[in-house]
C-alpha cells in the first residue's frame, strides 16, 4: 500500500454488495486506520467499537445513526467525529 493513497472517488473504491455488507482497508499504518464500507439498501451495521477515535461519514444515500440514547438522521456528506 502507498505511503499516501490518494482516491480521487471513494464511491468507486467499494462495490455496494446487494445484500449484507463489504468492506475495505485504505490505509493501516501505526498512525491512522481508514476503513470504508458499503452496506446494502435496508442493512444494518452492528453495535460497533473501535481502540482508537472513528470519523464515520456518509459518502452516499441516506440512512438512520445511532449514537448511544441518539437517533439522527444521515446522508451524503454528513460525518460524525466521535
């Protein structure tokens, strides 16, 4: 993997699945981790936790978050650092 990946389209690095969810690893050094995911229309992620502080973004569609006791709305464009 490159010292600085550069994707100019995070949409066209991940195929959508038609059901369930895919992911893929972008960078994983001992600095950052970036993973994406694709998740298929009406899938659910999991409760999920990680070591380190997640940024999770929507890159495309629209969906539901939820944040311990909060629910909010997302779609494309929206982050949340966490």
């Amino acid at each position: 993997m490159p010292d600085s990946p550069f994707i100019p389209d995070l949409r066209q690095a991940l195929q959508i699945p038609e059901k369930g969810i895919v992911n893929r690893i972008l960078q994983d050094d001992e600095q950052s981790k970036v993973i994406i995911y694709g998740l298929a229309a009406g899938h659910e992620m999991n409760l999920h936790s990680a070591p380190v502080p997640a940024g999770p973004s929507c890159g495309e569609g629209q969906g539901t978050r939820h944040l311990g006791a909060e629910t909010m709305p997302c779609g494309q464009g929206h982050v949340t650092p966490m």
